[in-house]
C-alpha cells in the first residue's frame, strides 16, 4: 500500500483503526499509531477528519482496555505485574522503572505513561495494584490518553502540508521507494534480532541450578546470595531463599563491590525469565567482580522444587509504604 493510498485509508477507517492501534499500543504490540495519528491529523487540517472524533473514539477504547488491567491489578495484586514480567525480557525493568516513578508522583505518572514504550502497559495495573481509587484512575488515565493522541494529531495538523507533500513524493516513487523501505525494514529487524541474541547469549552465561546452589548451601560454602526483586514482587511472594539479602534495587555502591569481589555471588529475581538478575551479573562483571552468576529460573524454579525458603517481612512493609507515598488520598 502506498503512502497515498494509506492516507485514503485512513480518510475512510481512521475512527475504527486508530482506537485499534491505541490498543495495541497499550498491550505492547508494535503496530504504527503515532504515524496513524500524524497522518489523521494532516487529514483533519484539510477538513477530511474529525479530531474530536477521534480522540473521543481513542478515549474509550484505551479507557477500555486500561480499566481491564487496572481491576487485574487491583483484585490480584501484584501477582499481576510478576505475571506480566514472566511475558517479556524487558518487562522487569519497566516494572521496576514504573514502581519507583508511581512512587515518587503518585497518579500524575499516568500522564506522561502514554509517551514512554513498556511504562503505557505496566502503568494500569501497577495503580490497581497501589490502590488508586477507580474515579481518579479515569481521571489521569484519561488525561493521559488525551496528551498523547492530541500531541500527535496536533503535531499532524499544524505539519499537514509538510506530511501531505511527503506522502505525494512518496508515491511518486512508486515500487522502487517500496522496496527501498522493505529492505531497510528487513535491515533493521535482522540487526535488531542480531543484537537481541548477542544480548540474551551474554546474559545467558553461566547461570546455577537451584539444585547446585542448595548443594553448595548444603556443604557449608561460602555464597553471597542476593535478592534482586521489587518490593510489590516480594509482596506477591513473600518468601525468600534463606541466608539470601534483600536489595531494594539493583544499585550495588562500590565498598560492597569490593567485598564481592573476592566472593562467589548469586542473584535472583522473581521472573523465570532472570532478566534482572542476569543484567546485573552482567555488570558486576564489568566491575571486575567475576565469581557472580544468576539463578536460572530465578525463585520460582526454586520453589518449583520445594527447595526451603524463609518468610520476609520488611519488603514488605517497603511496599506498603511506597503505596503510602504514591497515593495517600486512595480509598
């Protein structure tokens, strides 16, 4: 499809297909709304859209869908976001970026949430999960949705002419502009892919079995265990390997680095996944500490295997008081 024969797809579906991209936008699908949303703003300027139309109509599907995860989050807890984090390599660090910045700005995060790839799925349940009273939560959710779409089709608008022109030149080219745009495409997907399985490789290395850790526990070797997950991951799972030291987050200062240096560490999280604890066994070793592995399957291939665990309390509380600051007006 030409750039062209896009724009006139849009003049006739864009009320049905922008609510749909929005949508996939919140889910985490890669699909083109912020193009979507420039081309429907071009088209409004030449008096072929309706902006209010449409923003309404992306209202209430992102509403939609936002409301699903919120009551997710806010019947089942944080076992929601372990969940989510269980579905993506990078869903724990964007748990983890959305826990802190939920806790410092409370609601008002939703707004800028939209903007931000990960944090726009992450955002709904996690104010579920922070307690976020359901009438506030449509409130800055809407807001946000509102700032995003209307940033977009605005921009469209006022660089209509500038858009149009670019679409007209385009198709000007014909097929030969098509194939330069798939190659580049199929080249950027493939050095993407590339550089994902150099990633995954350098942080698959080496990681220790639950079962050869307990060995190692069980003979009386000195390991340094450390406990990487958020405080709402510890809230969903309150139980810790024992002997096991609980970080607030994966910031290590440089005297603790240097006493790790001449021991054996390992790290886990909550995810099966091990994103977080592999990324930081990653650098940990470019700060010379090089006896630091992950725990393949993190804890819950741990507790998978009835392995002994302890019962935790101050992480807590942590949670609680992070919910506390985010939002102390909640019902």
């Amino acid at each position: 499809m030409s750039p062209a024969d896009s724009l006139q797809f849009l003049d006739r579906y864009g009320v049905v297909i922008l609510p749909a991209l929005a949508v996939a936008e919140q889910i985490g699908l890669p699909l083109p709304a912020v193009p979507a949303l420039l081309a429907v703003g071009a088209l409004a300027a030449h008096g072929r859209s309706s902006i209010p139309l449409v923003l309404g109509a992306i209202s209430v599907a992102a509403l939609a869908i936002d409301f699903v995860w919120y009551e997710l989050g806010r019947r089942r807890g944080a076992r929601v976001l372990v969940r989510l984090c269980q579905l993506s390599l990078e869903a724990d660090s964007w748990l983890r970026r959305a826990e802190s910045t939920f806790a410092r700005y409370g609601a008002r995060s939703m707004l800028a949430a939209k903007f931000i790839p990960g944090l726009t799925t992450v955002m709904p349940p996690l104010a579920g999960v922070f307690a976020i009273t359901r009438g506030r939560f449509a409130l800055y959710d809407l807001a946000g949705v509102l700032l995003w779409a209307g940033t977009w089709l605005a921009l469209g608008y006022f660089f209509s002419d500038a858009i149009v022109l670019i679409a007209a030149k385009a198709s000007a080219l014909g097929r030969m502009l098509g194939l330069v745009i798939a190659t580049a495409l199929a080249g950027y997907i493939l050095v993407k892919y590339g550089r994902r399985r150099l990633f995954l490789k350098k942080l698959r290395t080496a990681p220790v079995s639950p079962e050869a850790l307990k060995r190692r526990l069980d003979a009386g070797d000195d390991v340094t265990i450390i406990d990487l997950r958020t405080a709402l991951d510890v809230a969903a799972t309150p139980y810790a390997i024992p002997g096991s030291r609980w970080l607030a987050d994966d910031a290590i200062d440089e005297h603790e680095v240097e006493l790790l240096r001449s021991r054996d560490v390992v790290l886990y999280c909550a995810s099966p996944n091990d994103a977080t604890s592999a990324r930081v066994a990653l650098q940990l070793k470019h700060k010379g500490i090089s006896r630091v592995r992950p725990l393949e399957g993190g804890l819950a291939a741990w507790m998978a295997l009835n392995l002994p665990v302890r019962t935790v309390q101050l992480p807590v509380a942590a949670a609680d008081e992070s919910s506390r600051r985010a939002e102390p007006t909640a019902a």
